[in-house]
C-alpha cells in the first residue's frame, strides 16, 4: 500500500491526504473547513488521523442510530497516543478510567442508561432554574458595571462548572480543585499535546482521578442529598450488578467534563455568533421568545461538539464505500450539520430556523447526549440575561484561540465591551425582576413566529381576500419556499391565541408572501380575525413555510384539483409545473363565478391546461371521469371542501401508493377522554427506551417528558411537524395530515394526536 491509499488501497486525494483536526481552519469552523468533502469526498479516509471522516448528515446519523454495528467503544479512546513516561506517571496515580455511558456498548450500556436517566428528564430538571438564573446573575453582577470583558473567563467557563458540580451532587468544598483539573482530561482525550507537554497533562489527569474518587467516597458515606453522583449511588444499592464501583469512579470523572467542558464552548460559540451578527442578536433582544429556538440554531451552525467517533464492528458500508471491521471512525456533526440537503440555506444562520432541532451536535439515538436539556437551560439562561442586561454589547478587536482537539470547540477567551451608562437596569428598576420563560426540552415550533406587514390588501373574489406579506423589519427576510407550502398566522379568537394554516399561492415579486383568505362566518374564527385585522399595513406574526404537499421531483405529469378556496395551493402548483415543462391539467370548481379566487389569472396564465366547473351555470366537476381519464404516472392533488377530499380520496383508494394527495386546513380534533382511550407502549427503536402512553396522555407529552426530541407546533393534527417513523404496530391515525393511502401504508404518524390500536408500537426515535 502506498503512503497515499486508503486501507483499501486505492488513492487518498490530495485534500483528504492533507487533512488534520488541529490546525486552525478545522478549529476556527469545523462546519466550513469540511464543506468540500461533505459535497465531493464524503466518506474520506485519513492518513493523518488513522480514521474515516464521515460529512453528511445522512451518513452520520445512520452511524450514530446503530450502535451495534458502530460501536461507540473508542469515543474516549486517546486520539494522540501517550508517551510511555505519560503513562507511567498514569499508572502512579493507579489511573484505571473505565467504560461509561459514552463509550460502552450493549448489553451492558441501555440497562445503565435506564437507571440513571430520571435526574436529566425535563420534570427532573425544572428544579435547577433558579439555581442556574442565581449564579449567571452573580457572575454578570460582577461586570455589568465595567464596560469590558472577557464572557468565557468571568462567566461561561466558571458557571457551567459550578452547575455541572451542583448538578452532580459534588459538596462545594470540592468544586476548586475539580475545577482545576477537569481541562487536563479534554487535552488528554481528545487533543495533540507536545511530547514536552504529555507529562505534565498526565500528572494533571491522575490528580483528577485521584481526587475525583476521594470524593466519591465521601457521597458515598452520605448518598441522601441532591444531585446525580447520589441519586446513582442510591440506584448502586438496588442495581449493584447494573451500577458497579468502577463505574462510578469512572462516571464521576467524566461526567464532570461532559456536564461542563461541552457547555461553556457552546456558550462561547453562541456569543460569538451571535455577536458577529448585530442584526441577529439585536432579533433576541427584541423578542426573547425567540432565544429557546435560537439556542439550537447556534449549537446546529456553531455547535460544540464539533465530532465523535465510533468504530466497525462488521464489514459494512457508509455513503457507499466499504468499511472493514475494525475501521476507525470520526463523524463530524459540525459539517452535517449544515448540509444542504437537509438545512434549506444551510449556511445561513437563522434564529427563527424551524428544523433547527434536528441537528446532531448532542448526538442521535441510544447514546444521544443525556445532559442535552441541563445545557439547554443553561444556554437560554446565558443568552436571557445579557440580552436583558446588556443589549447593546459588542465584540472588541481580538484574534480567537481554540484548544486544538478533534471534538470539542470554543474560543478560549471571549472580549466585548458596552457602555455601561446605557445599561437598561439603571433606568429600569423592576428589569431584574422580570422573569423569561425557559424551555426544558426542544422548544415547541409555535415559539418562532416572525413580525410580517401586510403590504397590499386586495378582494379578489367575494369574501376573499388577497394579502402580500413583507418583513416587518429593515433588512428582514422571508425563507424560500416550494409550491404546495403553507404558513402558520397567529391570530386571536375569543381572546385566545390560535393558529391558522394559509397556503402560499404564487409568485410574489420581490420578498413576500401571497396568501387568499376566504370568510367563513361558520367556521372556527380565523379567517373572520383576518378579515378584521389584517388591513393595509398592519403587522401579524407567522411560521413557516412548511410543506407536506409538495410536488415531488421525479413526477412524470399531475392533475391539480381545487375546490373554492382551495384553488391556492392549486394555483402554486400549475405555477411550478409550467416552469417545470412537465405536463399538467387543472380543474377548478366553485358554486359561482364571482367566489372562485385567482379565476382570471388562473386562465390568463393556464387557459389550455385548465376546466372550470361552475355550479351555477350547470357544469359540476364529475370526479369519476377524472380519474376515468387519468394516464399512467400522471398524480392527483386536491384541496377544498371536506365533500371534495373525501371524495378524491375514496376514488384514489385503488390507486398505487402516492398517486393522490390532499390538503387539510381544519381539525376535529377533540380533548382526549381518559375513560374512552386506553394506555399502550411506545417503543423508541434508535433510543432504546419503552415508554408506557397512558390514556390521558399523548404520545409527544410522553416523548418529550423522558428526553426524546420531537418538534412541534399546532398539536391539533395539521401540521406535521411531530411526525414520527412508524416501524411496527397498527396506527389509530386522528391527523388531517396523511391521506388515506399514507395511512394505509402504516409508515408514520402524528405523535401529538395518533394512538396504537393495540397494545404496543415501535418507531425510529
């Protein structure tokens, strides 16, 4: 094999050959300085490192969900192997550090997790937000009236430790010393220390575990108080054959890295993006609802655990290229993390990104970070307080240092400066007293709604509507969107904050939204709250777009079928097959001429490809010679009346999977009524966990109370956003967002509303 070859022996290209970790690009933004393998060479061998270096995020989490075939065994394995005098001096220590939760594989690994997991759950750790909110007080208290300073030294260092120590349960007498080690075990583990530096690390390290067991031995002389380190030590005598005394040692000394190291970089990353962009944290300052989103945004684009490693245990494939067993692996979430083909302008950073929860920096699957919402909390806390305090705080001229090692990143210092005469607390007394909701868990989607002006009003019909949607801000911007997507506008009926669903229906020049707003004095209050509020210049709140009716890209011809109002989403739809050149029919019914929205331009723009279906005038749309006339390939998509769908869908039900969809943008759905529903199981395939769903409870409410991520926003069964991937188990589907085929199909499933029919059901989550 040559010096330039993959084990396999083929060529190493010249990128992958002069690939490294620990040089400055790598460590500045590891996100970037990978981007042309996750595009070109995304599965990439290494001969610097010894590993392959997986990019794309599809890859990874493929890797991160089998923990079987890609066993987490090396993850705390040295990167850069010690020294024989380091290892000595180890061994004087008598330094033994063993399998913990991060680096252990089956079966030991899920039965440990299941014990120990309570204290991290969200019910658990609502209890830590005082605590959390006291110290980041305390340590801003301290220089809020300085004008300068440096954020990494005087708060985000020192306050995630102190709460990873509170957390632990560590008495605070040993909170120094532990402090003063846990760095040392970072460089040891992940870094590339000089041959003159190993020794004096290897000191520091064995100290660490020395003094680390000193105090384990003394919790477990008084295991009754607070914190994970008892609570695991109470949980040894009921399980000791699950949580052993090696163990615990070993958990204890980790634990305090993970709990800390993890946190304080990603705080640092998050000022310092956030910083870098006056606009973005000039958005926070003025709407701290937004902070729980924006918080997974910057751990998506500038995440603290830039990437991990596994090793094969069989011969396997990733991306397509071979893998033996034995291959050494280094996943990098900070690339995946902004792939495009999952993120839609993956590297543009947007606090008010909707998928912005699905990045892999806390991991996925069975080894998925357990103290991913303690570092949520902290996050959000950090980012409450000087926006509060100090909203118009600045970077100062500085050069950024990174500790050079594969996985974790931050800056090592953080300089910025404010004028401390415009602080807002010396005209504002009460500021401080005013407390900000914290999320415990993966913010729902209904938090990031963005400020739109309605830039024209316009009836185009009778009692409809037209509305052109603009940021409300200078400079602001509206996300693309794809035919078929609709947005989410906030309104308030019976003066209660609702939602409602609006499809997007054509191209707008410039940046807006177009959306049609039919009043229907019988429905559920909506459109009548448009129709009074939504005036010439007004401002609204929206989210989205999103899409569960697109126009998928291999599609070979489609007939669009809109009733009434549903001609919006119809219209997007005739608009994206046109430019596509793909062949296209449009039937658009309506009682009478004067209702149907969009009538003129539909025919200005369509007229060939289009039939009009007027009830008033005699010519009703007969669906049986539609589908009579359907050609092979071509798909059915339908919006309007509830009659329409139904209809679709009946005469649809032959069809092959797929070839017809329909839009919903209503919701029957009622309260659950414990005495009519019963309890099942959930089994969480790639998390390795068996939930109990009671009747009272959803499956989302149970998901997200033992720490499973699942996005979502309306929860009334229209949006999809907390879909989930069923793999076993009959589904009682109560959404409006899968058609009768896709419920039939038994694939997935709506998690804040859909039940099992029997007794059990297991999805990839």
């Amino acid at each position: 094999m040559s010096l330039f070859a993959d084990p396999h022996g083929c060529p190493v290209s010249g990128r992958a050959q002069s690939f490294t970790p620990f040089g400055s690009e790598y460590q500045l933004d590891p996100g970037a300085a990978l981007a042309w393998a996750r595009e070109d060479e995304p599965v990439f061998w290494s001969p610097e490192l010894g590993y392959w270096v997986i990019t794309r995020y599809e890859d990874v989490k493929a890797v991160f969900r089998d923990n079987l075939t890609f066993s987490p065994a090396i993850a705390l394995e040295k990167i850069t192997p010690s020294s024989a005098e380091a290892e000595e001096v180890l061994r004087s220590y008598d330094y033994d550090i063993r399998r913990t939760l991060v680096n252990e594989d089956e079966p030991e690994h899920m039965p440990r997790r299941r014990t120990l997991l309570e204290p991290f759950t969200p019910p658990h750790l609502v209890e830590h937000e005082e605590m959390i909110r006291r110290l980041t007080r305390e340590a801003v208290d301290a220089f809020v009236a300085d004008g300068e300073a440096d954020l990494v030294g005087q708060m985000l260092y020192s306050v995630p430790l102190t709460v990873a120590m509170n957390f632990l349960g560590i008495p605070e007498e040993d909170h120094g010393p532990l402090k003063e080690f846990s760095v040392a075990h970072t460089v040891n583990t992940w870094g590339r220390p000089a041959p003159e530096e190993q020794l004096a690390v290897a000191h520091a390290v064995g100290r660490f575990w020395q003094y680390s067991g000193k105090v384990l031995d003394r919790i477990r002389q008084s295991p009754d108080g607070p914190g994970w380190m008892p609570f695991s030590v109470r949980q040894q005598a009921e399980h000791p054959e699950i949580v052993t005394d090696s163990y615990l040692h070993s958990m204890m000394m980790a634990g305090i890295v993970a709990a800390h190291e993890t946190t304080a970089h990603a705080g640092a990353n998050a000022f310092k993006l956030l910083l870098e962009r006056p606009e973005r944290w000039a958005e926070l300052c003025a709407e701290p609802d937004l902070i729980p989103n924006a918080v997974e945004e910057c751990l998506r684009y500038s995440g603290s655990v830039a990437a991990w490693r596994r090793v094969v245990t069989r011969d396997t494939e990733v991306g397509g290229v071979r893998l033996e067993a034995g291959a050494k692996l280094l996943i990098v979430q900070a690339t995946a993390n902004r792939d495009p083909r999952h993120f839609e302008d993956a590297e543009e950073f947007d606090p008010r990104r909707e998928s912005a929860g699905d990045h892999l920096t806390f991991g996925y699957g069975a080894h998925q970070c357990m103290g991913k919402n303690l570092a949520r909390m902290e996050l959000q806390i950090f980012l409450q307080e000087l926006t509060t305090r100090l909203p118009h705080l600045a970077l100062s001229e500085q050069e950024f240092d990174f500790v050079p090692n594969t996985s974790f990143r931050g800056p090592t210092r953080l300089l910025v400066h404010w004028d401390p005469a415009r602080n807002p607390e010396r005209s504002d007394p009460g500021l401080l007293d005013r407390r900000l909701r914290v999320s415990v868990g993966e913010p729902a989607k209904h938090a990031i709604s963005r400020r739109v002006r309605v830039a024209e009003r316009e009836l185009v019909a009778a009692d409809v509507v037209r509305l052109r949607l603009v940021p409300a801000d200078p400079g602001g911007h509206l996300p693309r969107w794809t035919s078929g997507a609709h947005i989410d506008v906030d309104c308030m009926i019976d003066d209660q904050a609702a939602s409602r669903q609006y499809s997007l229906c054509g191209a707008v020049p410039g940046d807006g939204y177009e959306i049609a707003v039919k009043l229907d004095q019988d429905g559920r209050g909506g459109s009548s709250w448009v129709h009074e509020h939504a005036t010439e210049g007004s401002l609204l709140r929206m989210r989205g777009p999103r899409n569960h009716f697109k126009l998928p890209e291999e599609a070979s011809g489609v007939v669009l079928l809109a009733g009434g109002i549903g001609i919006t989403p119809i219209l997007a739809h005739a608009d994206e097959a046109r430019r596509r050149g793909l062949p296209y029919r449009v039937h658009y019914a309506g009682r009478a001429r004067e209702s149907m929205a969009y009538l003129d331009r539909l025919l200005a723009d369509h007229g060939g490809h289009v039939e009009v279906h007027v009830s008033s005038e005699g010519r009703r749309l007969d669906l049986e010679r539609v589908f009579a006339e359907l050609r092979p390939g071509e798909l059915v998509y339908a919006c309007g009346p509830d009659r329409l769908i139904e209809e679709v869908e009946r005469r649809g039900a032959d069809l092959r999977s797929g070839a017809v969809r329909v839009e919903h943008f209503s919701s029957q759905l009622a309260a659950l009524d414990p005495e009519q529903e019963r309890a099942f199981d959930v089994v969480c395939q790639d998390s390795g966990l068996t939930l109990r769903v009671p009747a009272d409870r959803t499956v989302l409410q149970v998901l997200r109370e033992a720490n499973i991520d699942v996005q979502s926003d309306c929860e009334e069964g229209l949006c999809g956003s907390c879909e989930a991937v069923v793999l076993d188990g009959e589904i009682d589907h109560r959404d409006v967002v899968l058609g009768r085929a896709e419920r039939a199909e038994n694939t997935r499933m709506m998690t804040c509303c859909s039940r099992a029919e029997g007794e059990r059901i297991v999805l990839r989550l």
